[in-house]
C-alpha cells in the first residue's frame, strides 16, 4: 500500500476511535448493531417512524425511491397534531404557516426545494416537481406559490384552527415570553421530518420538510429545505439530514459535512458526532446549539447524534422499524479535532 493512502487510513481509523470514545453515551453503542440489508429508511425524531413505515410499504410495492421519501414524509406533513410539519406547524409573527421542503435523489444528483410556502399541504411534492419539470433548484414565496397552484397542488388553510387561537394568545399574554426566547436565541420550537433512504439496488433518496421555527419573521428560511444543510445525498458515499436550530446548521453546510467525513470513510454515526464536534469547536457557541443529525451510507449503515441529551430518531428496514436514542455532545467532548481548543 502507497505510504500517502496508509497514513490517510491510519488518520481516519484514530479520528474514528477519539470520536466513538469521546461523545457522551456513544460507548454503549455498539456500531456494528447500527446496519442492516436494505431497504433502509432513517428519519428524524419518533414521529419519523410512520413516515418510514410508508416509505418501506412504497417500495416493497414497486415503487422508486422518489416515491418513497415523497410519500413517506407527506404521513408527517398531514399530521393534524404535529406542530413543527405541516399545515398543522405553529404560523409566523403574522399568523400564518409557511413550510419549506426539498427532496434530492442519489442518481443523477438531482435536487429541488420550496421555502415560505403558505395555503399547500405538501411542500415536499412541491419540491419534487420543482426538481423534475424545471431548470431550478429553489423556488420560493409567492413564486412557488404560483408554480403549485398552475401544477395543481392540494391546498389548505394558511394556518390550523388551534394554531390561529395559539397565535392570539401568543400576541397577547405570551409575546414577552416569545421575544425573551427570541432574545436568547431559542425557539419555542424547531423539529423537522428528515428523512433518507437506501434501496436494494445501492441507491439513495433523501427529503427534508418542517414549518420552521415558531413565530418566525415572516419570509424566515431555515436549513431545511437547503441543498447540503439541512439534507445532503451522495450517490457514491452516504445521505444526511439535519433537524434543530436551522440557523446553527446552515452556517457549517451540516449535512454536506456529514457526508464528507463518510467519505472519508466514519460510520454514519461517526460521522454525525465528528460533524457537531467540529461545528461546537467553531461556533461561539460550544455546544449550545440545538442541532442534530441522521445519516445513512451505501453500506445499511446508519446513526445519528445531537448536542445535550440527543434526540431520538427512527431506523425501519425489513426486519425491525424502532425509535432510537443517539448520543449527545456537550462542552466535555470537545476533544482535538485538528489541534486543541483555544
């Protein structure tokens, strides 16, 4: 073996063991637990698992990958209960909900995304016929508005029932608490649907959509429906995406970083906790960021990490569909990355 490609492997498998050893709850993992034979399907928080469980159904029927994540994350998006996806999602400052979304598929390296999109159920399908019919990547306002209302799209209220009573109260006795929150730069609340999958034939799919934060500046876009922020595929390598603080993911390009250090040849989970360990080590921060991450690779791979306590996810396959706790990061595993911590 060439020296140049011995000490890059030798580089990776130590970065590989000071990560695993160094984040809090991740010695309990054992990794080699965390794969499976595809299909594959991995999304973010409990509320995932239905999504994944309709994305699993897609396939075993024939259907694509596309198809999958479309139809597996429109479960999350028309779920009346779920305040963070959807048109059930808590509404902007001015009362009314705008989504985001993007959809990107492994071959061909194909992606499309809507943001501030108000008055549509599905962004995410928005975000696919952006991607199939059109020369762009990116719609956005009142511009994929019109596109979803000339392609026909399925409407629906700009903001639910019992979001708009919310609202009312929130302009009234909860604005003080709202701009105090605002002040310390947490929202009341930043969940998304990510989710990515891997097919028997070795391909990845991934898509990605949320409401965003609560009681945002109108026209607010966050990492979701961002190209290598809030999700990342790599036909050749892995898939990411990304829920939390959209702000805090978007600087670093997350999910394309996750990526990145599969490439470089991390676990998936690995990946994940490399990926927040550097983001804290730049970030002023620390580890006071609110983020998480997901991330699959072509080998059924798979994991997930946060900053505090973690998060849970959902991994579902042939064989099992479960929710999981990933590990969780604070300023005691800050570790070297490329020299100490000034």
């Amino acid at each position: 073996m060439p020296r140049r490609r011995f000490l890059k492997g030798a580089a990776v498998s130590f970065v590989a063991g000071q990560v695993i050893h160094q984040a809090r709850g991740a010695a309990a993992t054992d990794l080699t637990e965390l794969q499976t034979s595809a299909p594959l399907i991995v999304s973010t928080w409990p509320f995932g698992k239905p999504a994944n469980e309709k994305a699993l159904e897609v396939i075993k029927a024939g259907g694509s990958g596309l198809d999958a994540v479309e139809q597996g994350i429109q479960v999350t998006e028309s779920d009346p209960t779920n305040p963070s996806v959807g048109l059930a999602g808590i509404p902007n400052a001015e009362g009314i909900v705008q989504l985001d979304a993007c959809i990107m598929s492994g071959p061909g390296h194909r992606a499309g995304a809507v943001g501030a999109v108000s008055g549509y159920k599905h962004p995410i399908s928005i975000a696919r016929r952006v991607m199939e019919t059109t020369r762009h990547v990116f719609l956005v306002g009142e511009g994929a508005e019109a596109f979803a209302k000339k392609h026909g799209f399925e409407k629906g209220p700009k903001v639910s029932a019992g979001q708009k009573a919310a609202w009312k109260k929130w302009q009234t006795a909860q604005k003080a608490a709202e701009e105090k929150a605002a002040k310390s730069g947490k929202p009341l609340n930043h969940d998304t649907i990510a989710l990515v999958a891997l097919l028997p034939d070795g391909n990845l799919f991934g898509g990605c959509s949320t409401s965003g934060w609560g009681y945002k500046i109108p026209g607010r876009v966050g990492d979701s429906p961002i190209i290598g922020s809030g999700l990342y595929v790599d036909n050749e390598v892995g898939a990411a995406g990304a829920t939390g603080i959209g702000e805090n993911v978007m600087r670093y390009c997350g999910s394309f970083l996750v990526v990145e250090y599969m490439r470089q040849g991390l676990h998936p989970q690995e990946a994940c906790i490399e990926t927040i360990r550097r983001i804290a080590k730049m970030d002023p921060k620390g580890f006071d960021l609110a983020i998480n991450f997901i991330a699959i690779d072509r080998k059924g791979r798979f994991g997930a990490a946060g900053t505090g306590t973690g998060f849970q996810y959902a991994a579902t396959s042939s064989s099992f569909s479960k929710v999981l706790q990933s590990p969780g990061l604070t300023a005691a595993d800050i570790g070297p990355i490329g020299g100490n911590r000034k």
